[in-house]
C-alpha cells in the first residue's frame, strides 16, 4: 500500500474509532482526524513488527483494517487521558 492509501485508510479508521468511542474529544474533529491517520501507521507498524503480520498490497485486508481501527482506539484512549479534562 501507498502512503495515500494508508492516509484514507487512517482517515476512516479514525472516524470507525471516533464512532466506537462517542464524546467529546480535546481536539475534535481535526484532532480525531490526525489520531486516526497516526493510528493506522503505528497499527500497521505494530503488526507487521511484533505479529508477524506483514503489510499487505491489499487495501481490502482485515487484518489490516483491524490494526488501523486498533491502533486509532489506542491513541484515542490515551489522548482522552492525557487532556482530556482541558475542554470542559
């Protein structure tokens, strides 16, 4: 996959996490955005390092999708925690 494709795939990622997650988050839309995109890469990176899952040429490959998804819940997560409480 292309950089382009990993930057769509991180774009939907973030919104099926955002989705998954509902409430209001410290960056919004833009920030859920940047989140997802940064998901999808350390997702891939994640499975194809540690989970012998190598990255595919296949933009239609769940496991793929799945570290994306899960690597965007992630970072999400922690983003919440870390300034959460800063937008009240």
């Amino acid at each position: 996959m292309t950089i382009i494709s990993w930057i769509i795939l991180g774009l939907l990622a973030g919104a099926i996490a955002k989705f998954l997650l509902p409430g209001r988050d410290p960056g919004g839309f833009i920030g859920t955005t940047l989140i997802g995109i940064a998901g999808a890469f350390i997702g891939g990176w994640i499975s194809s390092r540690w989970l012998d899952h190598p990255i595919t040429k296949n933009f239609y490959d769940g496991a793929t999708w799945a570290a994306a998804i899960g690597g965007s819940l992630v970072l999400l997560i922690v983003y919440r925690i870390l300034f959460g409480n800063s937008r009240n």
